[in-house]
C-alpha cells in the first residue's frame, strides 16, 4: 500500500461497517418472511379445509428443501458473489410471495414453498459467510449474535404484520412481499466483499468431512435444531398440562423467544471476551438447568418470566456461538461448505426435534418434555469438559490441512 493513502484503512472500515449494516438488513427481511409466511398460510389452507397434516408439510418443504439442497450451496457460492446470492434468493421469496395468492391449491404450494426454501436457503448460507468474513476473531461472536438478534426481531414481527394486514386476500402477500423487497435495496449499495476464490474440487466431500472435522460446532447445530423447534411447538402443551389456561401458555412461548432478542448481544460479548467454547458450555448448563425448574415455578409468575427469558436467550446462543465456531476454525474459501454442513444439521435437528420431545411427553406425561430438554443440551457440555483435562479451556483446533495458504494473515 502506498505511503500517500494513510485514510485507506478507515474507508475500509466504513466499507465493512456498510456491508455488515446491508446483510443485517436483508436478515430482518428473511426473518419477517419466517414469522408471517407460515401462520399466514395455515389461517389460509384452513379456511379452505385443509387437513393439519396438508398444513404441517407445506410449511415444512421449505426446511427439507434447504437439507436437500445443502450439498450443492457450496459450489453455487464458489462461482457467484455472497452479494448477488442474497438478492437472488431474496428476489426470488419475493417473487414467490407474489404469485401465492393467485393459486392457493395444497400441491401449487407444496412447490413454492420448496423454491421458496431453496431460495431462502442461499441468501441464509451466503449472508452467514458473508458476516463471518466481516467479522474478525475479536468481534465474531458479537456480530453473529448481532445477526441472529435481528433476525429474532423480524420473526418476531411477522405476526405483528399479519395484525396489520389481516389473513385474507392477497394483501399480506403483497405486502409482505413489499417488506422483504425493501430489506434487501441496501445490498445494492457499495461495499466490501470478500473476493470470489477458487475452490478445489471435492465440495461435497469437504462438506462431509466439515460435519467430522468441526464437532462442537456440529453439536451445536444439531441441538439447537432439536430443542429450539420442540420447545416452540411444544412449551404451549406443557403449560397446559401444567394448569396455565391458553393465554398463559402462549405468553409462554412469546418470553421464551424474547429471550432470545434481549440476550444475545450480551452472550456474544462475553464469548468474545471469554472464549466461545467456554461460553456456549454456560449456555448449555444453563439449557440443562432451566427446564427442570419449570414444574416448580410455573404458578409462580414473577420467578417463571425471568427463567423463560434467561433460559430463552441462552438456548438461542448455541446458534450463533456455534456459527462462530465455524469462523474461528474454516479459512474463506471453506465457509461456505463449513456453513452449509451447520445448516444441514440445524435443519434436520429441527425437523425430529418435535417429534422426538412429543414422543418423551407422551410416554411421561408431562415430565417427559422436561426430560428431553434438558438432556439434549448435555452433548454440548461433555465434549467441552472433556478438552478441559486441566481445568483451563484448550484451543480450538483449526483445519489446518485444507487450509489455503493466503488465508494464515486473516485468522
């Protein structure tokens, strides 16, 4: 660099500053679409007559087709700009949002809400690499938490835009498919962007290898996948076998999520400052702790809100300390695949999830749940304990075979 251009590393930062304000913006839009699109579509079908079964698989194509896809996320971002992957899959949910209302027959949807997913599914995979290349080894864990805080705040908001627009008609398409278009036009603004590398061949069995290689990672993944569906699909049921009436149940569920908006800025500062390894293990412990107090303090109402909110926010830190994980331990040109592997494992931890909590409910009625969700979250504490043989947090380990040799300045 030139001795004449000493303001270059501050307009850098502003680039970066650009870029991350641009993803986080685009990730509001994609979790706004998570929040309104699937209740939206239930109130839909069911007025038609639709069976719940017909309404519990349209709304899951979209996270098998993002499982299926997976594999091929990797070369489709080796030979595109992370930029121009979260507009296409945002224009294409768009797109898909507006033609929705035009045919809402069972089988017109079940295909676009599979093009759906797999749209959504690139600008996810694409906006967490994006970040992650933004973010340094000091800051990671704050901006993913950054990230999955907005993201919580616009799934959050969906049903609020439903109050809005109503369930019928295509407005809420229409204006949903506004909202999502909007989020996405800071993308067109300059910024910085990691440049496009060549990728070697074998993504599928990078991405394969990437599951073996990351463990604590995948871990993290997988239950968070599990316990975050059971606990959203199922929390409602318990409250009501624990004696809360229908409103109090849901209130339930709606702290829980809070948690997630309130703590996750803290729980990525304090993994910046104390290790994310350490971090996600307090999460976890947490996780184990939170569902046994639940039978207790569920008529009690000033104790059982705070544990919703902590217990809540921690549960929620596994995905974003675990995408971190991933950043600490994959050079650029191995995110995407490192990131599509997580997703994969999220996604499927996700779909079994309630299946799984359900089954323990109805074999032990109703502490089976409780059982379930707080012994999950053991598999992220052993493998912690057990890289601690003298008591201090060990390094993470890196991948240093695959590693590229321009990379060894950035990590």
């Amino acid at each position: 660099m030139s001795a004449t251009t000493p303001h270059k590393p501050g307009l850098l930062w502003n680039s970066r500053t650009l870029s991350l304000a641009a993803v986080l913006c685009a990730t509001v839009g994609v979790g706004l679409t998570f929040g309104f699109q699937p209740p939206l579509m239930a109130f839909v079908l069911a007025r038609q007559g639709a069976s719940s079964f017909a309404i519990g698989a349209i709304t899951s194509t979209s996270t098998i087709a993002v499982i299926l896809l997976g594999p091929f996320y990797p070369a489709i971002l080796a030979r595109s700009s992370l930029r121009y992957a979260i507009i296409a899959g945002t224009g294409i949910a768009v797109a898909i949002l507006l033609v929705m209302p035009l045919r809402t027959s069972i089988e017109t949807w079940l295909v676009l809400r599979f093009i759906n997913g797999c749209a959504l599914g690139l600008a996810w995979i694409a906006s967490e690499v994006w970040l992650n290349t933004l973010s340094t080894d000091q800051t990671r864990s704050t901006v993913m938490s950054l990230y999955t805080t907005v993201f919580a705040a616009g799934v959050a908001a969906g049903p609020l835009l439903l109050q809005l627009t109503g369930t019928a008609g295509g407005t809420p398409f229409y204006v949903g498919a506004l909202c999502l278009g909007l989020t996405a036009l800071p993308l067109f603004l300059p910024g910085h962007e990691p440049s496009r590398s060549e990728r070697s061949p074998g993504e599928k069995q990078r991405l394969l290898v990437t599951m073996r290689v990351a463990p604590l990672a995948m871990f993290a993944a997988l239950i968070a996948g599990l316990v975050e569906s059971a606990d959203v699909a199922l929390l409602p049921v318990l409250g009501l076998k624990r004696g809360l009436d229908e409103h109090a149940s849901l209130h339930v569920v709606m702290t829980f999520l809070a948690g997630n908006v309130l703590l996750q800025l803290p729980i990525g500062r304090l993994a910046d400052r104390f290790g994310r390894a350490r971090i996600l293990a307090a999460c976890a412990t947490v996780s184990v702790i939170g569902p046994l107090l639940l039978g207790p303090l569920m008529q009690i109402p000033w104790l059982l809100w705070p544990l919703l909110l902590l217990w809540g926010g921690t549960l929620y830190g596994f995905y974003s300390q675990g995408i971190a994980l991933l950043g600490d331990s994959y050079p650029t040109e191995q995110l995407a695949a490192a990131n599509a592997a997580f997703v994969i494992v999220y996604c499927a931890g996700g779909i079994v999830g309630p299946s799984l909590g359900g089954m323990a409910m109805d074999l032990w009625t109703p502490n089976g749940l409780v059982v379930f969700l707080s012994s999950v979250p053991l598999l992220l504490i052993i493998p912690w304990v057990s890289r601690l043989p003298t008591g201090r947090e060990a390094p993470l380990p890196r991948v240093r075979a695959l590693r590229h040799p321009s990379d060894s300045q950035r990590l």
